[in-house]
C-alpha cells in the first residue's frame, strides 16, 4: 500500500528533474479538470518552488473546488469524551506517561455537552476520545452515540456524528456501522514507518501494520464513509501528501469508494509532549492543501480549529471545504472552559461568529446532513459528486440549513450577514 522507497525516489525526482513549463500546466490543468493526479504530478508541483507556478495551482485548486463544491463550507465541532489512554505517543498530550489528571464522561454529562453544542447551532459532531480498553471500552462508545442521538434541545439536534477512535477489529466496526455513524476517521499520524516507530513507543498504537490496516477493516465491515490523515510536522510533508494520495488510491482500487475526507491537522503545543521535527510553513502547507484538492478532486478536505482565522480563510481559498466551529478540545470543554485540552486551538471565535464570517467571505455555511439520511453515502455519494449531480442537492440544502440556523440561533449582527449573503446569491 504505502511503497516508501518509491515515495521518496519520487519526490527526490520531482526535486531535480528539470520537468518543462508545458508539463507542468498540462498536470496542473488536468487537476482544474477534476481528472485527479497521480501521486508523481502532485510531487512535481509541491517540489516546484516557482511563485508563478505556486498561484496558478492556487487559482485552480479555488476554480476546482467551486465547481465541485460551489460556495458551501461545512461546519461541525468536535466532542471529547474521555482522555484516558493506554499509548505513548509523544506529540500527544493524552500520552499514557502524561501525569495530568485523567477525564472520562458520564452519560448525563455527555447530555449535558450535546446540549451546549445543540444551542450553539451544531448539527454534526466528529466524537474524539483516547484509547483504552478498560477505561473507555467500545461499549461506552456506542451507549455515547445513542446518548448524542437521543439528546435534544428545543430547536436543537445532533443528525451526524462522525467517529474518531482507535484502529480496531472488523467486527467492532460493524458495531459502529450498526449504531449509525457518520464517518470513521482515524489518522496515520506519520506514513513514515521509522518515523512512526519513534513516535509511537508503546501501547496498541504502536503496531504500524496495524494502524495503516484500519480502513481496510472498515471497509470490510460496510464503513463506506472514512476519512484519512496525516498530522503534518512529524516527518516531511511532502512524503506524507504523497502517502496520502497512494492510501487513498488504495482504498479507491480495492474497495471501489476512496476516503470520502481527508484532514490536514498540523502538530500543535500540548502539554507534555515535543515539539514538532520538521517545520511546516504557511505558505507551503496551503501548497500541500492546494495539491491535495487536485488531486483527490471529490474528497472532502477538513481543517480545525489548530489554524488561526487569516490562514482559515487562505485555506478556504485553495481547498478546504469543511472546518470545525467554536471548538473545545477538551473533555468536557463545552460546559468546563478550565478542562485541559488536547492541543492549542488558534481559532477561537463562536459558531455564530463564524458563520457571520464565512458570510461575509461569500461562503455558504452548511448544517446540511441529508445524505446521509438519505442514503447518498459511499459509492452512491462519488457517484453523484463524479456526474455534478450531488450539487442539485447540497446547495439547496445548505441554503434551507443555513435559513434554520438564522431562524433559531444566530445573533442579529449573523442574521444581517446572512440576509446579504442570500441577496448576493
């Protein structure tokens, strides 16, 4: 799946062949095209350090994604559960030798959180806990779904939720399947195995095999929705876009469906734990996220809280297409602001004044979650986003989401930002 030698042999190629002109815009064309890029043509335009050539991919990474996407920007939060862990991963601050006090929810208290998150607005949340099978076994996790499921506020209600847990058997992951969930993601973290190895030095997560497996076994149990990632700043980044495009290519081969999102997290301050190896710029990572979206044309691109305002907005520009929304990260943030988060988060501005804020931008906020109600998930979903057809749906729905939101949560400044918005539409 992951052939490292001929990663690297192909990004040291991009680095010092001297690829003409006329190549370089014919890869980049057919990324605007939607046709996708093989993992050599993303390597050779990550590896081209033209400026020129730069704003180009830049400008038809923004094309590309307007015509699949239009202006719509879909909005979730995360919701940690529990930070007890059996791993020992050191850029993590749920580390097992981290001697902060431990936090695991109950279900009255995840009631609780929903609720907070349900007045905010929020339709769809990604549930985030650390592993461990004693403290936070599969069971909790799925007594947590019906939980999140059944909770409800006067105008509130979680439709979506996406799951973030460990790499597990194909039979659990049945049992995710059969409790409903959204998407299963679950990060590589580094594609790199020594890089992996001296990351991960004990603990389930440890086992790299294992781990790169997890979506093969996912998808084995029925998961069609998954979404991948790779936290940016363990190892280069440029090996890690490419693993990431050859993964996906695997499990499109295999399986017939590629990763329905792939994230683009970048190693962020946490208590105890070290800082990150290799530094990845702004500019250069917009590079990788604009490369990303060429390459991998229907795939959902999502970026957090982790990034400040300005480069949400440049990012917004090149790719992304979906961003979490006043974000806790932490267990029981939403209702505790003193609980300790997993990482820094930079954005920190409300829904509502995100909302106002892609509003302003000319995006379209999108509470929308009719397709998975609906059926249009996996194969049926790529179908539909491959033919053009999956707009005829998602734009009405974001519109008739984002009217709900008006209606019952936004403040009066959003609500003005909205009304603009809907005219200039």
């Amino acid at each position: 799946m992951i052939n490292i030698t001929q990663i690297e042999n192909e990004l040291y190629t991009a680095a010092h062949a001297n690829h003409s002109i006329h190549l370089i815009k014919a890869i980049i064309d057919k990324g605007e095209h939607g046709l996708g890029l093989a993992p050599f043509e993303a390597a050779i335009l990550l590896k081209n350090n033209d400026a020129a050539v730069t704003a180009e991919i830049f400008r038809a990474a923004n094309a590309l994604k307007e015509k699949i996407y239009g202006k719509r920007v879909v909005l979730f939060a995360p919701l940690y559960i529990s930070d007890y862990c059996m791993n020992e991963c050191s850029y993590c601050g749920y580390r097992c030798s981290n001697t902060a006090s431990r936090c695991k929810l109950s279900q009255d208290e995840i009631v609780n959180e929903v609720r907070a998150l349900e007045k905010m607005g929020h339709k769809r949340l990604a549930l985030e806990l650390g592993e461990d099978s004693e403290q936070a076994p599969l069971e909790y996790v799925l007594d947590s779904i019906k939980t999140i499921y059944a909770t409800t506020t006067n105008n509130g209600i979680i439709r979506r939720v996406n799951v973030n847990i460990a790499a597990t058997s194909i039979n659990n992951y049945r049992k995710l399947k059969d409790a409903n969930i959204g998407t299963y993601i679950l990060f590589q973290e580094t594609y790199h195995p020594e890089a992996y190895a001296y990351y991960h030095t004990s603990g389930p997560k440890a086992d790299y095999s294992y781990h790169l497996a997890a979506m093969d076994r996912a998808m084995q149990a029925g998961l069609g929705d998954i979404g991948i990632g790779a936290l940016f700043g363990l190892y280069d980044p440029d090996f890690e876009a490419l693993a990431l495009l050859y993964h996906a290519a695997h499990l499109e081969n295999t399986y017939g469906i590629g990763p329905h999102t792939v994230s683009v997290p970048r190693l962020k301050p946490a208590d105890g734990t070290t800082p990150p190896m290799f530094d990845v710029g702004d500019e250069h990572f917009a590079k990788i996220v604009a490369v990303l979206r060429l390459a991998l044309p229907y795939t959902g691109l999502i970026l957090s809280t982790r990034e400040p305002a300005a480069l949400r907005k440049q990012l917004l520009n090149v790719g992304i297409s979906q961003i979490s929304a006043g974000s806790q990260a932490a267990v029981g943030g939403y209702t505790n602001t003193s609980a300790v988060e997993q990482f820094s988060v930079s954005d920190i501005r409300s829904l509502d004044e995100t909302v106002g804020w892609l509003c302003r931008e000319g995006f379209i906020p999108s509470f929308c979650t009719e397709c998975y109600s609906d059926g249009r998930v996996g194969d049926v979903f790529m179908a539909l986003a491959k033919s053009g057809e999956i707009n005829n749906y998602c734009t009405p729905n974001a519109m008739k989401t984002l009217q709900e939101y008006s209606e019952n949560f936004a403040t009066d400044t959003t609500k003005s930002a909205i009304m603009e918005l809907r005219r200039t539409l």
